[in-house]
C-alpha cells in the first residue's frame, strides 16, 4: 500500500544535470518504496515558513527508503530547495495524488514537453521493469542536456524534438506525434502526457479527434496538496463543478477536466 506520511528526509545527492536543473536523491527513512508514476509530493522548503506553503514534485523514481526528483529553478523555492546540500534534511509529504492508469491493451506513447518529463520518466521505468513496449516522444525548445540525458536512458524508445531543430527533428512534440504513430505498426494506442498547458490541450484534442485515449498530469499552484485548501481546482468537463489537482489528479482522463 502507498502510505503518505511526512518523511523527514535527507539529501545523499544533488548533481545539477542541465542549466538550472538539478537531480536531487533523497534517503526517507521508513518509506516501503511503493508509489504510482504520476503520484507527487509536497516538499517543506525549510524551518522557517519562509516560503510558507510547500512545493508540489513530481516523484522521478523511487525505491525503498528513496526518491528522486527533477527540480527546476524558476523562483524562491525552488532554488532553495534546488540548492540543498549532502545530509541536508527537510519534510517530504507523499505519495499525493493520483497517477497514470496503464491500459495494459493498448501501445503507450509518452509524450512531454520540457519538465513535463519527470512523471511520465518513473512511467517509462515501470513500463521497463514490466518489460512492456512503449515509446517516448520528447520536445523541447532546443538541444539540451535533459534531452540527452533521457535518450541516453530510454534510449530507441524515444524521439527528440526541438523547437529549433537544434537535435532530432524540427517540431513541436504534437506535430511530431502524428507522423509518428502513422508509422508504428500498433493499432490500439493510448496516449500519456505531460507539459506546457498548451501542449497537454492539443493533445486533448487529437486524442478526441483520433478516438485515442488521452490521460494528462496537470500542473496547479498548491497551497495544501492533500485537498483541503481547494487552491488547486479545475473545472470538471462538461458537467457543473470542479476537481482539485491534489487529490482527484494531478493524472486526469483529458475527458475529465476542462483544460
Ligand atoms: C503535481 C505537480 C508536480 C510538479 N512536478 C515538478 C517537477 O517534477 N519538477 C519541477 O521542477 N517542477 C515541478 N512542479 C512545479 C513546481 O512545483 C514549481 O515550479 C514550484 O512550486 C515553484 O516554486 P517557487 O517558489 O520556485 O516559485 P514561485 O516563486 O512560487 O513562482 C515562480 C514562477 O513559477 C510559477 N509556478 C509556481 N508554482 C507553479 C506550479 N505548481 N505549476 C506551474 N507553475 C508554477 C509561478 O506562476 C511563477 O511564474 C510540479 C507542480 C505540480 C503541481
Ligand atoms: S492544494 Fe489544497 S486542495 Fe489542492
């Protein structure tokens, strides 16, 4: 079972792998290993409430007593918490959420859009560790070293693209998308993805339009992230109401949620 417990844990690696990027290894003493590709947690920044509210992360990979996490400097938190040294310790809430529900009939394609990466890696892991076939479709603004860093581990599984064909081939991960699956031989597919909201709307609608199924890991602003504060709401799709980020997703059916 996947029990969510606030881990004091501690840092035994943070290696910056990209500009601004940063691999951080966690130690969670008393964590059984088990959570679900596309389950988050929510990191306390440190002791001093400043910045208040914790941030949400996507788990990378994890095994027992281990997490890891791909954690991009784009404000306050994140940077410190992106600069945290060796046997630093601070609080880890999780695993939140719900994750990716594999149709086991089905082809898997991931497709990401710049950090979008991070749930949709622990997906390609599972899926390696249960030997299914998949295949990755990456895009990014230009070549980076993320970029290689996923061709290097999932290797022919994945397609790069870039914005600038700076490596792989000149397109948006959509536009590549569609040639792609005119040209694999697996007729029954399903599609998994996260990214840009833009990205995650087109594929929405490819999906409709081609009958495919579509599950995407949305992104929100947390305050609580175990559905209390209501700050991470959606809009439910064609019906009254909502759904939080935190606990109903972030993983949704593209025909759950209004994107
Ligand atoms: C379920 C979930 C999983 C996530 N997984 C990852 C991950 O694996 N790696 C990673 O680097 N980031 C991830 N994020 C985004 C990460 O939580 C934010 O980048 C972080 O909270 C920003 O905190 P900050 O204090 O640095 O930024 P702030 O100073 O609070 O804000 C800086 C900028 O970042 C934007 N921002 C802040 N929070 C979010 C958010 N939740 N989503 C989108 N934009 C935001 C703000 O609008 C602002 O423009 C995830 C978010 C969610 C909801
Ligand atoms: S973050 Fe509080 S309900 Fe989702």
């Amino acid at each position: 079972m996947n029990k969510i417990r606030d881990y004091y844990s501690t840092v035994v690696n943070n290696t910056l792998i990209d500009n601004n990027i940063y691999l951080l290894e966690m130690f969670l003493p008393g964590f059984n290993g088990m959570a679900e590709p596309g389950q988050f947690v929510m990191i306390k920044v440190n002791e001093t409430y400043d910045p208040f509210l914790r941030r949400p992360y996507s788990i990378l990979e994890c095994s027992k007593e281990k997490m890891k996490f791909l954690i991009k400097i784009v404000g306050k938190g994140s940077k410190m918490i992106a600069h945290k040294k060796m046997n630093d310790k601070f609080n880890i809430l999780g695993p939140l959420g719900v994750g990716f529900r594999v149709n086991s009939n089905r082809y898997p394609v991931l497709v990401a859009g710049g950090m979008g990466i991070a749930p949709l890696w622990f997906l390609a892991k599972r899926l390696n560790s249960q030997k299914k076939k998949f295949s990755i479709i990456y895009g990014e603004r230009s070549a980076s070293p993320l970029g290689d860093k996923i061709k290097k581990t999932f290797k022919k599984k994945v397609l790069l693209v870039t914005d600038d064909g700076s490596r792989g081939l000149k397109s948006t991960a959509t536009g590549a998308l569609s040639a792609f699956l005119d040209n694999i031989t697996y007729k029954k597919i399903v599609l998994f993805s996260c990214g840009p909201p833009g990205m995650l709307k087109e594929i929405t609608n490819f999906g409709i339009k081609r009958k495919i199924p579509v599950s995407i890991s949305l992104e929100e602003r947390m305050g609580c992230g175990i559905g209390v504060c209501l700050g991470c709401s959606v809009k439910r799709k064609n019906t009254d109401g909502f759904l939080t980020v935190c606990k109903d997703g972030p993983v949704f059916r593209a025909e759950e949620v209004s994107i």
